[in-house]
C-alpha cells in the first residue's frame, strides 16, 4: 500500500473541472491528505455544437474515455477513488459496466472506493419537458431522462456484478461505492441520488453546492476526507484465482447471482408489481428491515434493496419471515412455491 491514492474528480453535464476547485483548494492544503494525489478528467459538454466538424460525445463515448484515461494517464497509481457529480456519476457507472461487459473484470480492482455526490440514478425530472425542447439533440441529456434503459442496465450490472460481487473475475469486480444527496437538491431528488446503494448519506447543498466546501469542517468535505482515509487503508483485493466454475460443481452461487434469481422468481408471483401487494408483504416483515431498505417504484430495484437489506438482519431470521409471507397471502401458488425452494436450496431458510 505504498506509494499515492490517486483520486480523480469527475463533473457534470454542461460542467467543467472548474466545479472541483473548492474540494482540490482545501485537499492542497490539508496536511493529513498529504499521501493525495488528486486528478481532474474533463469531458467535451457545451450545450450545442456549431461545428459540423464536431460532435458531442455521448456517455458511452466518454466512459471509455475515463477507462483510457486511467489506464494510461492514472498507470502508476496502485489505488485510485473515483469521485463523481451528477452526471459524472452515470459516466462512472457506464465505464463499470462497459469494462465488466468487455471480461476486464481485473483492471478495476485498483479502485478502492467510488464516491457520488448527486447522481442521477434513477433519471431527474426537472424541467424535464423543456430540457426535451431545448437539449433534445444533446446526447448527453437523454441518460438523464427518468426510466432511461441503458442507464437501468448499467445500474444493474454495477449492483450485480459491483457492489454484491465477492471475488475479482472477468465479469465482477467488488467496489465500495457511497451515494449522497443534497438536502435541498431540486434537480436531483434523494430518491434518485441514493437509489439502491447500501452506503448512503445526505449531506448540506443543493445540486450544486453540495460540491462546493467552503472549508474543511463542511460536511461535504469531511464526508470524502474520511473515505480517501478509508481508502488508503485498504488493500487491494487479489483476483481469484480460477474466475469460472465448472460445470456440476457443487459451489454456492455468489450472493449477486442468488439475488437475480430470487428478484426474478418473486417477480412471478401475483400482484407482486403492485406497490399496495409489496406493502402487504412488508408489514409482514421485521420492521426494522423496511425503515432501511429504500423504496422504488420500480418493483425490481425495490425488490433488490429488500434482499440486500436482509444481509444486515440475519438475526432476525428475514428469510423466513418472507416465506411465511408469501405462504399467507399468496397460498399454494406455484410461484411462492419457487421462491421457497429457492429459498431452501440456497440454505437461507431456519424454520
């Protein structure tokens, strides 16, 4: 763990790196952030282009512009944090999912941490209409719209194959990733910034001063100062040694496999894409576990947060409290009988 922690900041749309100056001022002078060693990615993002010389990159184009840029501009730092704005965030998401897609699963072990401030996980509504009006050939502004596909499947493969991975392979790489939201961000909502990240926070600002410390005592800077502390500390993790399992091998399935299997099958019960249904299956349940799992309207994404939730609250038994759910409103269905035997197999079930 010698040497620096290369931390690379990563704006928004219509933005510039200028928007990190007040983080990279305060980092510069902080005599315990000395081991820092800081870094800004830009990104062409001008509101329209006049040329028809030049065109404006879309997120696919600039996230492997950030996979090129840390592979060769960022090749001498052993461990990196990826610190991202609004958008940004999705660019970093997008370069995840992109590397991972690719089978390069080991090139992102580098990275200890990922931290978002304000990011568009689930697409902003504000002035959503006049954005379509005014930017809609900005192919930039179209990631932003609620609901966006390639957006979902990004944020799918990162919890799947990022957050709920345990091992480096070609296809997973495990990352702590943190989300914040700003407390009165009215471009980007909590709901959105947090999503269904495990690690989250809300911290002072708005959409854009959330990013914009005014000394070290800000919240916002504390926050990222403790991470780059974290960071250092930890080390980076070793990739397994056999990525792939042979076939009839009797190996459990990793957690981020169990939990696409277990959302698809809850998914065929009935009603199970109602919200009224998922709140008769939550009363159900230990309480504690729905106060900390995060809503969506999306039965998936919410669905994934319930199951993640679960892995905190062992001790409560959550598992069987959902098959006793599911045996009580929906009795004797094919579908609950599915989830319970996957429930079964996968050794989760006390009762």
């Amino acid at each position: 763990m010698s040497g620096d922690l290369g931390v690379v900041f990563i704006h928004g749309i219509l933005s510039s790196a200028d928007t990190w100056s007040p983080f990279l001022s305060l980092i510069e002078r902080d005599a315990d952030l000395s081991f820092v060693a800081p870094s800004t990615f830009s990104y062409p993002s001008p509101p329209l282009s006049l040329s028809p010389l030049r065109r404006i990159p879309d997120i696919n184009d600039i996230a492997d512009s950030l996979r090129t840029y840390l592979t060769h501009e960022r090749a001498d730092d052993t461990g990196l944090v990826l610190v991202a704005h609004s958008q940004g965030g999705l660019v970093v998401q997008r370069m995840l999912a992109r590397t991972l897609a690719d089978g390069r699963g080991p090139e992102l072990a580098r990275i200890r941490r990922i931290v978002l401030f304000a990011c568009p996980n689930s697409g902003s509504e504000l002035l959503l209409l006049l954005r379509r009006g005014l930017l809609r050939w900005h192919p930039q502004e179209r990631d932003l719209r609620p609901l966006n596909r390639d957006i979902t499947e990004a944020h799918r493969i990162v919890l799947n194959q990022v957050i709920h991975a345990t091992t480096v392979s070609e296809s997973t790489c495990p990352i702590r990733i943190t989300a914040y939201a700003g407390d009165s961000d009215g471009v980007v909502t909590p709901v959105s910034a947090k999503s269904v990240f495990p690690e989250v926070g809300v911290l002072p600002g708005d959409h854009f001063t959330i990013i914009k410390p005014d000394s070290t005592g800000h919240r916002s800077y504390a926050a990222l100062k403790r991470h780059l502390r974290e960071a250092r500390l930890t080390d980076v993790p070793e990739p397994a040694p056999n990525a792939s399992t042979p076939a009839g091998s009797s190996a459990p399935r990793p957690p981020a496999d169990l939990y696409r299997v277990l959302v698809d099958r809850l998914l065929t019960v009935p009603r199970m894409s109602e919200p009224a249904f998922r709140e008769q299956i939550y009363d159900l349940l230990p309480p504690v576990i729905i106060h900390q799992m995060r809503r969506d309207n999306a039965a998936r994404v919410e669905l994934f947060s319930l199951l993640r939730s679960f892995e905190h609250y062992r001790h409560l038994a959550p598992w069987d409290s959902l098959a006793v759910a599911l045996e009580t409103l929906v009795p004797e269905h094919p579908a609950v009988t599915g989830v319970l035997d996957d429930l079964a197999s996968a050794g989760l079930r006390t009762a």
